[in-house]
C-alpha cells in the first residue's frame, strides 16, 4: 500500500536533494572561481544534472537496483520498463516512480562535486564525456554493492546516505583527475583568492538545507529515523563549522566566511554515512572529527602533494565520507545509535565499513584514470593556455558573468 505521509516526506526530499545541485552546489563552486570562469562553472553543474537525468532514466536505475549479481544490476527496467502509476517500491509505502527520482537526484550530484576538482581549465565538452562515463562505470556499480542487494549489502555495510556511493566516489575520482589534468597557470602560489564569498555563502546554506532531504530522506519514510537523521545532520553541520572557526582564528588570527562554510560542507559529508544509525552525541563527535580531519586533508593535498583539487573535493567530501563511513562502527552504540549490523560488534563492523571503503578508493581510482585516459585521446582534456588566461565562460560559452 502506498503510505500518503511517507511518500510526501520522499517528494519534499527529492526537491531538496535537487536542491543541493541546483542551485546550491551550483552556487558554492561559482563563487570560488574567478569572475571569468563563474558561468562555465554553473554551465558544469546544470549540464551535469540533465545529463545525469536521462543515463539514470535509460540504464543507470535498472543497473544500480535491480536485480543482478554481486557486481551490478540486471537491465530488467532499462527505460524504466515496468515501473507503472501505481506500482510500490519493495518494502517502503513509496510509489516506485518517487523512489526513482529521489535516487536520481543522488546520481545528479555526485558527478556534480567532481567539477570542484577541474575549474577553470578543463573543456565542456570532456566535461560532459567524463560524467556521463564516470556514471555508468564508477556510481552505478558502487550504488548496487551498496544500496541494491551487491556484496557489500550481503557483508552487511553500513552507509545510509552516500558517504561510500556518493563522497568516497567522488573524492577520490576528483584528485585522480585533478593530478591527471594539472594544475591552474599559477598554481599555487598565484591563484586568486574566490570572487564572490557571499555567493559561496549562500550556496553553502542551500547545501544545508537540501541535505536534510539527502540524509533524513535516506529512510525512505516519516518516521524516527529520519527525525534523528535531521538531527544529527544539523549538529555535525554546526559542530564542524565551529572547529574551522576556531582554527583559522587561532592560525590566522581571524575567521573567515569561506573557510566556515567549508567546515559546513565537511560537518555535513561527514555525517552522511552515519546519519541513520547514530544518535546526537555521535552527531557531535562526527562534527568534530570531520571538521579536524577534513582541515589537515586541505593542507595536505594542495601543499604536500601539490595536486591543485582545486575547491577541495577529496579533502572535504572523500575524507568527509570515509571518515563517517569508518567511525559509524563505533558511534552507533552511544545513545540514540541504532547498533551495528555486524554479529561480532564495533569491530566486526569496522572490518566491513572499512574494506567497504578501500575496495571504493581502488575501483573509483582505477576506473577514472581509464575514462580520463581514453577522453584525453579523443575529445582531449584541457583547455589551450589563451582560453585558461582569457577564461572559460567567453571561450567555452560566449558569455560573460557580469556585463558592464
């Protein structure tokens, strides 16, 4: 029977998930860039996301839930074939159809968060070539071993909103793709600093608000879990945009807005993973953890690895998601936790989250040097020197951000 209350909640969550891409993610990359490259970015975000649409529509849905084996899904509703007015999801008061579009709207932004990773030097049209592969090769799998009956469901992982299928994916394809791709003309020490922070404010609190669809929507009914799952979201949201706070201040001697929001960001990739099963004070403690974590992995990968991720794709979603996805095994047990799935307890569970996550690094890792390989030596991957300097929005686009 379809549930009238469960499948409101899905709706509103399904806008809201829509939400953190369009315009949210769209905006908090835009205002990170310089002026000249501010439309390319949100050309990236909004392309990504129709094109995302329709793979997920012709085959990504069919092979990320279906029925299958261990690896990937059966093609079963490849069109979405089957998939009538009136039929219910298994084991959820949800129409199918409203299932579908909410996990679509995963499949949307998860490429999304990789453009972070190769502002303002890459070509549209490897843009579009490399999400559109990346997709069918790296999210699609990764969802069905997760979320639709694979080996990782069967060992009995936890990840109850993306922080596996969603933010290890993305993390670690943006950095192969960043070292592939290089650096920005300057990099690092004459990168211009964002053009727009309150623009990056904004689409921050978008991201804030819309992930409350993302995590609370992952149970998939009104109900207590998504109540805690909004909970805890909110407070390693705060919690973790504090510890950033507080850092740049005692480094720097003063906060600023870019670097708060960052923290937000990572509070909220952090938590994702363990939304579902932890309760306030795991929230906290994720907060906490994530933001510290995620601070270091900034420094990290554009100061000793100098790889130029340029917005802070593996530093803040990678680690964020891995972070969360590994300590969920044990913050499940403090109170308000749903307990692990594992029989042998804490660390059983850990063994699971954490082979869970390195088979993850290895497969988005060597999948997307492939794709990346095979787009250099077809559509070709950056940008010539002059468009980089003139910028991509007249170049790629003909258009500019801001016109006298």
């Amino acid at each position: 029977m379809i549930d009238s209350g469960d499948t409101a909640w899905i709706l509103t969550s399904t806008a809201l998930v829509l939400l953190m891409t369009l315009p949210g993610l769209a905006l908090f990359y835009a205002g990170l860039v310089q002026t000249k490259n501010t439309l390319s970015v949100l050309m990236h975000c909004i392309s990504i996301a129709a094109l995302a649409s329709v793979i997920w529509f012709v085959c990504g849905y069919s092979l990320a839930f279906e029925a299958g084996n261990a690896l990937i899904g059966g093609l079963s509703k490849v069109f979405l074939a089957g998939v009538e007015r009136g039929a219910v999801f298994p084991d959820t008061g949800l129409p199918e159809t409203v299932f579908v579009m909410f996990q679509m709207t995963f499949a949307v932004i998860t490429p999304a968060l990789i453009v972070g990773a190769f502002v303002e030097r890459i070509r549209f049209g490897a843009v579009m070539a490399f999400s559109a592969v990346w997709l069918l090769l790296v999210y699609v799998p990764v969802t069905h071993w997760v979320w639709g009956g694979g080996w990782l469901y069967a060992w009995g992982v936890m990840d109850y909103a993306g922080g596996i299928v969603v933010h290890v994916t993305a993390g670690v394809s943006a950095l192969v793709i960043a070292a592939m791709l290089g650096p920005r003309s300057g990099f690092p020490q004459s990168i211009r600093p964002p053009h727009a922070p309150w623009m990056v404010m904004v689409g921050a609190c978008l991201l804030w608000v819309g992930w409350f669809g993302f995590n609370a929507g992952s149970a998939l009914g009104a109900g207590a879990d998504a109540g805690m799952a909004m909970l805890v979201t909110h407070l390693s949201a705060a919690v973790a945009s504090l510890v950033w706070l507080v850092i740049e201040t005692v480094r720097f001697g003063k906060p600023s807005l870019v670097g708060l929001v960052t923290g937000t960001i990572a509070g909220l990739a952090t938590i994702t993973p363990a939304s579902g099963f932890v309760g306030p004070m795991g929230g906290i403690l994720l907060g906490l953890f994530g933001g510290l974590l995620c601070y270091v992995a900034v420094d990290i990968v554009k100061r000793t690895l100098k790889i130029d991720d340029s917005l802070d794709v593996l530093a803040v979603h990678g680690v964020g998601g891995a972070t969360g996805t590994l300590l969920v095994a044990f913050l499940a047990a403090l109170p308000g936790g749903s307990g692990v799935n594992a029989e042998g307890g804490a660390f059983s569970q850990f063994v699971v989250q954490l082979s869970g996550v390195a088979a993850t690094i290895v497969w988005s890792a060597v999948a997307t040097f492939v794709i990346v390989k095979a787009v250099s030596l077809t559509i070709g991957l950056r940008v010539s020197e002059d468009d980089e300097i003139e910028g991509l929005d007249f170049t790629a686009h003909g258009e500019k951000a801001y016109n006298p």
